[in-house]
C-alpha cells in the first residue's frame, strides 16, 4: 500500500491557462476527495466520489472546475481559465466507505498551484 | 453548516503537554478527528473520538469531548520537537470533513 499519490506536486501557470491534476487513490478505497487549501486555512471540500459517480459538489466549485474518475480508480482535476484565486494547494483524500474509523479519509500530499 | 474553529498559535516548551482547542457546530457529528499537517507533507490522522466517548486516550494523546458545549480538545503530554506542526480539528458528515482553520504549535527548546 504506497497511499495516495499526487502529480504534479506543483504547478507554476500563466493566468487564464488550463490546468490538471491527477490522484491516485489507495487501492480499493472506493471513494474519492477533492479538496482545497489556502493559506493559513484548513481544506475546504471540493468534490467526492464514490466508485466513478460523482455524488457532491461544493458550491466553491465553479463552472470552470471539472473532476473525473473514469474507471473508478484514479481522478482528475481541471481548472480552465485559471486565475489569480485559484492560487491554492490541492488536496486528494480516499476511504473505503464503511471503513472501520467512520469517515477517516487518507490524504496525499497535494498540488501547490501558483497562478501568475 | 458546519463551522469549526480553533486557536491559531500554541508555544510550548519541550516537555510540557499542549493543549488545543476546538469548537464545533454540528451536533450530529458521530466522529471528530485530529489531523497534523508537517511542512510539504499531507495530512496525517493523529487521533479520533466518537461521539458518545467523552474522553480517549492515546500514548502521549489524550482527546476530551464536551458534546453539550460542542467542545474538543486534544492534550499531547511530554511534547517534543517533532510534535511542531499544524494541527487541525475536523468533523464529519456522511461524506466530507470540515476542518478548522488550523493550530500552529511550536516547540521550543
């Protein structure tokens, strides 16, 4: 079991660019997390998925946000036209859901992205 | 909604037991959670408690929860310099974690 992988674990991008993320959960942890972190802030959820549906989103994800999870195993996360308030790092989580710790969610080590 | 939050600083003196505060809003919380963050690291569980649990402890952790004040607190005896990090509080829903804003502990010599 190596965790949850992040890449890129940083990002440095012109604004208005795109942008995407990758995250690799641990192996059948059939739910997946997006969150985002600024500065001097806790994580603010994002996104979930269970298996390849994706049940939730946050209202801090705008149009210009998209996540996937294809097959049920990793997920993406694109940011179009980005801007200078996307400027955060990026956090991926996953769990198995009735996993023995209620909603403990394992996280990596997220995508600092600076927009320029 | 949930909103949680926390102190944001805590100096400690190696060897003496920090305390960190948390409070929360959401009653129907059934798990709270400590998560410690290190510089270019993710979060790493530390310790939980269940709601109908007022006190757990864990080695040097000790966790107490005041459920009719929605307060949280985490103790952490004999602190060491490795134990300088951030540390977050958070609950949960049926699906997503709400984090407070984070507690910086530093440890000094």
């Amino acid at each position: 079991d190596t965790g949850v992988s992040q890449d890129p674990r940083h990002k440095i991008t012109k604004r208005g660019q795109n942008v995407t993320f990758r995250c690799d959960p641990i192996s059948e942890h059939n739910r997946l997390y997006w969150y985002r972190q600024t500065l001097g802030q806790g994580p603010e959820f994002l996104t979930y998925f269970q298996n390849e549906a994706q049940l939730e989103k946050s209202r801090l994800l705008s149009d210009r946000f998209s996540a996937e999870r294809p097959k049920g195993s990793f997920s993406t996360l694109e940011i179009q036209r980005t801007e200078q308030g996307d400027s955060a790092m990026y956090l991926c989580a996953s769990n198995y859901m009735g996993g023995i710790i209620g909603n403990e969610q394992f996280f990596g080590p997220g995508t600092r992205l600076t927009v320029l | 909604g949930e909103d949680v939050e926390q102190s944001l600083f805590l100096s400690v003196r190696e060897g003496d037991s920090s305390v960190i505060n948390c409070t929360y809003t959401d009653s129907s919380s059934t798990y709270l959670y400590w998560y410690k963050q290190e510089p270019g690291a993710g979060l790493q569980l530390l310790t939980y408690i269940f709601s109908n649990m007022d006190m757990k402890q864990d080695q040097r952790l000790t966790v107490l929860l005041n459920k009719k004040d929605k307060h949280l607190s985490l103790r952490i005896a004999d602190t060491q310099t490795g134990d300088s990090a951030i540390y977050f509080c958070a609950e949960s829903n049926d699906y997503k974690l709400s984090f407070g804003a984070g507690t910086t502990v530093t440890v000094r010599a």
